[in-house]
C-alpha cells in the first residue's frame, strides 16, 4: 500500500547511504524538482533507510543524479501493486 507522498509522486529512488541521499536532494532542489524524503521502505532496503520520492514524470532528473556522481541502488515505479524497477 502506498502512502503519503509517495502515493503522489510515484518515483521512489534508493541509496547505499544517508550522503548519497543528501547529495540527491542537493540536485532535486538545483533543478527544482519537487521531492519528499521518506524511510525507504522494508522490502527495498539495502543500506540506507531513506529514500527520495518525486514526480515520475520528472524522471528524466535520473540522468541530473548520475551526471553529479549521485550513487544510486535502486530506481522505481511505486503501484499499488509493489515497486517495479525503473530501466534507464
């Protein structure tokens, strides 16, 4: 089930640490790119325990995130029916 802005949003990304998020959020706020920070939840967990949620059809930040060195683990389609990866 989803919940609060990620219900929104839809783009959930995840990262091996807290730094990679904070460098994330660096580049989503650069680009004013509406995101939220939320735990990252339990079934995708591997490192860190907070994830970034953001407009699915602002993806194309994905290519931004890369370009500034931002280490990501994973990047998703969040439905009510699970999380679906993201191919890029």
């Amino acid at each position: 089930m989803l919940y609060g802005k990620l219900k929104e949003y839809r783009a959930l990304l995840t990262f091996p640490s807290l730094t990679e998020a904070l460098g994330a959020e660096r580049v989503f706020s650069r680009y004013e790119c509406p995101f939220a920070t939320i735990p990252t939840p339990i079934r995708l967990r591997s490192g860190c325990n907070t994830a970034l949620c953001f407009p699915l059809e602002r993806k194309e930040i994905i290519d931004d995130l890369i370009d500034d060195g931002v280490v990501l683990t994973g990047m998703y389609e969040a439905r009510e029916e699970g999380f679906f990866s993201i191919v890029w």
